[in-house]
C-alpha cells in the first residue's frame, strides 16, 4: 500500500479509511446519518461550539488531565521512561466522557430528546448517563446480561444518573449485542433519539467524529510532554477495543514519524484459542455495525463472541481507522492476555498508587516486554484510559478472592 | 437488464387485476429438510413471492421472531453455501416463483460478492434484498448483481424523504419494499392510510411495483395493504408458525395454513 502524505486526513468524503468504514446500515438510518454528519460539519465551523465544548471539558469533566511520570514502574522495568497519561482522573473515571460531551451538544443542536448508547464495562453507559443527566435529557443504555452481571457498581450508578439500564438477552449478552440492541432502538425512534456510539466505530461519520472528541488526549499529551521534557516521546502505548482511547492519543502524533505508536489488544486466554478479543490478529476483514472492519468470524461470515477478562475491551471488532493504520503499517499492533492484565493490574496498584481499569492494564502489561530493553532517555507514554473501581469485584474473583 | 421471473411475476398480476403475495421464511429454519418443505408448499399456498432470510449472527433490524429464526437455523448448520442448495433444489420443481434472498452484507462479502453472484444465478435466485447496503454503498453488492442479472431491491420507509427517494431508487429493479414503520421487523402494524399517503408519493418518483411490509399479520391487514400497493409482505407471522409448531410437520402446516389465509385476504381484493 502506497504511503500518504498524511495519516491525518481521513477518512475521504464517503467515509472511508482505504477500503475500511463506510455507512453500512439499514435505509431508515441514512437520513439520520447524513443528518448527523451536516450537524458535525457545522460544529466543526463554529467557533461557539468549540468555546462551549473547551469550557465544559475544563469544568465539568476536569481537564486537563495530567501527564504523570511514573517514577516506580519506570524504576522496576529499569529501561525507558514511563509517563502515563491520566485520563483515570476525569470525571466518572474514564476517556469515555470526553466524546460523550462533544456528542450531547451535537444532539442539543440538533434538537434531540432523547438519548440512547450501548455499554460494555459501563464506563461509556456512565459517561452518556452523566452528560444526559447534566442536560436534562432523556437516557436509555443498552448493555447485555452478562456486563450487568460483571460491573454491578456501573449499573448503578447509571441509574443513580437517571437513566434506564435496559438488559440485552441476545447472543452472548456482551457489547456487540447490547449494540444491535441500541441500533433497534434507533431505528425505531428515529424522530427524537440521537445514539452517543461509544468508540471510533459505526457508520460514518462516527468513526471520524468519536476520534476527533477524543483527539484531546493527544493534543494535551504533546504540550505536556514538550513541558516536561522538552521533546516528544518516543514510543505510545494504548489499550484497544474499539480503539476510541487510543485513537485520541495516537492521532495527533501519526504524522511524528519517529514516534512508535502500539495498539494492545485482548489476547484473553491467549491468541491460540478460540476465547480472545483479538480482531486484528485473530480476524479477517468484514462488516458489521455501519462499517467494514477486522472481525472475528467463522468460514461463513458469521461473527464470533469475543472474550476478554476486560468488559471493555470484549468486542469482536475493532474502529475502521486502526485496521487501516494497521494494514498500511503506521501502527503497530499486539496483545496481551487477561494473565498479563491481571498481573500488570496489580503491579500499577503496588508501585504507583493508582488502580488502573482492566482495559488500561492490557496496555501496562506490554510495558514488560518493551520497557526493559530500552535506554533510559527513551519516553514511553502510556494511556491509562481509566481507573479500576469497577473492576475489583472481577480482578478479586479472578484471584480467588471472597469480597 | 433482461427480464427476470420478479418482472414477469409482477407483469402477470397486473394483467390479474391482484397483489402479490409476497412471503418471508427463514432459510435452513428449522432445518434444511423442513425449510425446503416449507418454501416448495409456498407457491401451492398462494405465494407469488419467496424471499428467503439469509440467517446472521447479528440482525440488527429485525424484531425478535426472525432474529430467534436466524438462531435456529445456524444452530441446525445453516450456511450461504446450503441456502443456495436449498434454492435449486426448489428450482428443479417450480421454475416460475421468483425467489429474493433478504440478509445482511457480511456473509456474502465473506463468501466473495464474484463468486456468490455466479452462484446465486446458477442456483435460480432472482433477487437479493441486503437489509444494510444503502445506496451509498452500491458499489459493493448493487452494482456487481445489476451486471450479473439479479434484481437489487431496495428498501424504502417513513424516514425516506423526496430528496433521498431518487437516489434510493436510482439502481434498483424488481420491487421496491416499501417498510411501513420505522422500526424492526414484525413491529406494530402500519396505518393503511399513512401507507396511501406515502405510496402516493412514491409514485410520482417509480413505476416500480411497491410491495410494502413490516408488522403485517392477518389475512385482512395483507388485504387492506393489497389495495393500495402491489404487493404485501409478510414474515414475522409465518417465522413464528416455525417457532410454534410442535414436530416438523406441523411447523410445515402451521407456515401453510397461515399463507393460505393471509393469501385469501389478498386475492379477495379485485384491482382491475
């Protein structure tokens, strides 16, 4: 594949990242999606919507997040120096509120009512049901059984926010149905309903918008990062399951050629078997939920379950925009396994004081295998896309632990 | 392109005077052996029409009867290659009702769009009915099926306004399906009145024959449908005579008890 002059100007007026995106859903939809994808357009032009956003995100979520050097990691791997990135500390805990509030505004300019979004872990499904509540808008999250089940403490909480938790029984009760389950709903409530998609997939122009909200992360991270050491860091490091954390850190940084950008994704039991969430090593190119994208799937095009100790990350697709990157090489891709997450979970708690989400841990567990070998002036800026309340019930059952 | 058995189909009905009866089932539901049994009694039970469901993992615009249907037929081995089986070995016994295959994008992106259209032909399919190929998107499946000789049928509903109505018809042949509620299939029923308004304006746009479906039960919903459109599809009901029957047999009756009484509906209402 030929290299572009940028990696920067996707996607193309169709909504594609080479052959990746595009707006794969049913008729009743498009007008909506195009509808959405004008209002997108006019926001981007309109100074107000971005003094709005700005004022929002320093006041109400609490940014900027800080870029934190983390002293002990760096000094147990004993190599290259770690900074973490501590979008952990923005309000109900995750990145995920940073595009949640640039998507309300949108559904306020466009008139909406109501809101709608899917959940996995319940960190997106929070972040929608606070900035629904902020706004006084009417809140539906879709989330399956079986994240209901894992992430009791996010449940509810949504439903202290005011909005209503709806159960999703179909498939494997995870993210990918609670999604069909939203897409439904939306197709159903096409009047007044704006769907808050929680990553940089679905149709376009999700994937581009998603991205952009969340490029707040990358644009912070290179002013702080000039501020502390005068220079940018060599290597990126983030954990992926749609890809929306680690898009916003990485893509302001795509066009530093110099810089190593890793994307981690959920090995779960490992990449051998048939219980991972791996889509770009494990799957193969297809379409699903509005967009062409890696995904697992069998010989017949049917999409498998994906499994991840990490609610978040337990997904069998993965944001269009990375397996463009992915397949043109800008970015590399590996994997760790809920084995690795779990121990570099419990190394964060230890060494730093901070208890990382399960997710962000896939991306601290590649720190053994990069960290140790590198010199001590080699920077390495680490997501840490979240904290890990929600996750101590799941990280105690795993070690054997009764709460 | 040349004419294909859905023109002719549609040509002879309205030198009949009547709408078509068009039918929804789910391939390889129960299982394959049933669901062959199922769509050979069809035309014998009225149905001008079959669309057969390609089964996917992930059916987002269908309501819960056709997505517990998808279930069941990949639970019994259902794959594109055996639907396509299925499809000629209907086509050694009728060579006249036209058969549209209605799905999702990703199996037969999976299986190569090339390689399916030459199967899909060769088995006897007329049309195909890809729930998520929007016209935007009509390079990928439209397009490639027009050239191949298969009619490419396009959705239309309530959120389809004038100024989107041409691009949604521009590459379409056969029908177009006219889905009259926003929502899932098997919903609630349409307002024939509502349906009227928006046949009318469709036509000023088509001369394609308009089926229209989607929450339609009875043998008097099809009929009031039959008035005003040329044809009326219904799914949901028949998918659930599969759901409810309580041996192989008696899903078979139960599927063509109920096409036989929604087809009477249709036939009742004379158009000439």
């Amino acid at each position: 594949m030929a290299k572009p002059n940028s990696y920067r100007t996707g996607p193309d007026e169709t909504g594609h990242f080479g052959i990746f995106g595009g707006q794969f859903v049913a008729e009743t939809l498009m007008p909506l999606i195009l509808e959405l994808d004008a209002a997108y357009e006019a926001s981007k032009k309109d100074p107000e919507f971005a003094e709005e956003l700005s004022g929002l995100l320093k006041h109400f979520v609490g940014r900027e997040s800080p870029l934190y050097f983390a002293e002990r990691l760096t000094e147990h791997y004993g190599g290259a120096k770690i900074y973490l990135k501590r979008e952990d500390l923005n309000h109900t805990g995750a990145h995920k509120i940073n595009n949640c509030m640039g998507q309300i505004l949108l559904a306020r300019r466009m008139g909406k009512k109501r809101i709608i979004a899917e959940t996995g872990a319940g960190q997106h499904g929070v972040a929608t049901a606070t900035v629904a509540a902020r706004f006084g808008l009417k809140c539906a999250i879709y989330m399956g059984e079986t994240d209901i089940e894992r992430q009791k403490p996010n449940v509810f909480r949504m439903k202290l926010l005011g909005a209503e938790v709806i159960p999703v029984k179909s498939g494997a009760r995870t993210l990918k149905d609670a999604m069909n389950e939203a897409l439904r709903d939306w197709v159903t409530n096409v009047e007044d309903t704006f769907y808050i998609i929680g990553t940089v997939a679905g149709p376009h122009p999700y994937p581009e918008l998603v991205r952009d909200f969340q490029c707040v992360i990358g644009e912070e991270t290179r002013r702080q990062i000039m501020e502390a050491e005068g220079r940018l860091p060599d290597t990126l490091l983030a954990c992926i399951g749609g890809g929306s954390n680690a898009m916003g850190l990485f893509h302001p940084f795509l066009d530093d050629e110099s810089i190593d950008i890793i994307g981690v994704e959920a090995a779960g039991h490992g990449i051998d078997t048939d219980k991972h969430a791996a889509s770009l090593k494990g799957g193969r190119p297809g379409v699903l939920h509005g967009n062409r994208t890696y995904l697992l799937q069998d010989d017949d095009g049917q999409i498998l379950e994906a499994h991840s100790i990490s609610a978040g990350l337990d997904y069998p697709g993965i944001g269009p925009e990375h397996s463009w990157l992915n397949d043109i090489g800008r970015v590399k891709y590996v994997n760790a396994t809920d084995t690795e997450a779990l121990e570099a979970f419990q190394l964060c708690c230890k060494l730093e004081g901070i208890i990382p989400a399960l997710e962000s841990a896939h991306a601290l567990a590649y720190l053994e295998k990069l960290a140790p070998d590198l010199p001590k002036d080699h920077l390495i800026v680490v997501n840490l896309s979240g904290r890990g309340d929600k996750d101590i019930f799941t990280v105690a059952d795993a070690l054997g632990v009764e709460l | 392109m040349s004419e294909t058995r859905i023109d002719r189909r549609f040509k002879a009905l309205k030198a009949d005077g009547r709408a078509a009866f068009v039918t929804y089932v789910m391939a390889g539901d129960p299982n394959f052996e049933t669901a062959l049994e199922i769509v050979k009694g069809l035309p014998g039970a009225g149905a001008d029409i079959i669309e057969l469901g390609l089964p996917f993992t992930d059916p987002m615009a269908d309501g819960p009867a056709i997505q517990q249907a998808g279930l069941r037929a990949l639970a019994s081995g259902t794959t594109l290659k055996k639907t396509l089986k299925l499809v000629s070995e209907f086509r050694t016994g009728d060579d006249e009702t036209p058969i549209v295959l209605m799905g999702y994008y990703n199996p037969i992106y999976s299986y190569g769009v090339d390689q399916f259209l030459i199967d899909a032909k060769a088995a006897g399919v007329d049309g195909l009915i890809v729930v998520d190929l929007p016209s935007e998107e009509d390079t990928e499946l439209c397009l490639p099926a027009r050239d191949a000789g298969l009619n490419f049928i396009r959705l239309a509903t309530p959120t389809t306004d004038d100024k989107r109505l041409p691009k949604v018809l521009a590459n379409s042949s056969g029908f177009l399906y006219y889905v009259s509620i926003a929502g899932t299939t098997g919903a609630a029923a349409p307002k024939p009145s509502d349906v009227a308004q928006a046949l009318t304006r469709i036509r000023k746009t088509t001369d394609l024959p308009i089926a229209v479906g989607f929450g339609l039960r009875t043998g008097e919903q099809a009929a009031e449908i039959a008035k005003i459109a040329d044809g009326a599809v219904v799914g949901t009901a028949l998918v659930e005579q599969v759901a409810l029957g309580n041996s192989d047999d008696d899903k078979v009756k139960r599927v063509l008890d109920l096409a036989r009484e929604i087809s009477a509906g249709i036939r009742s209402v004379n158009k000439t």
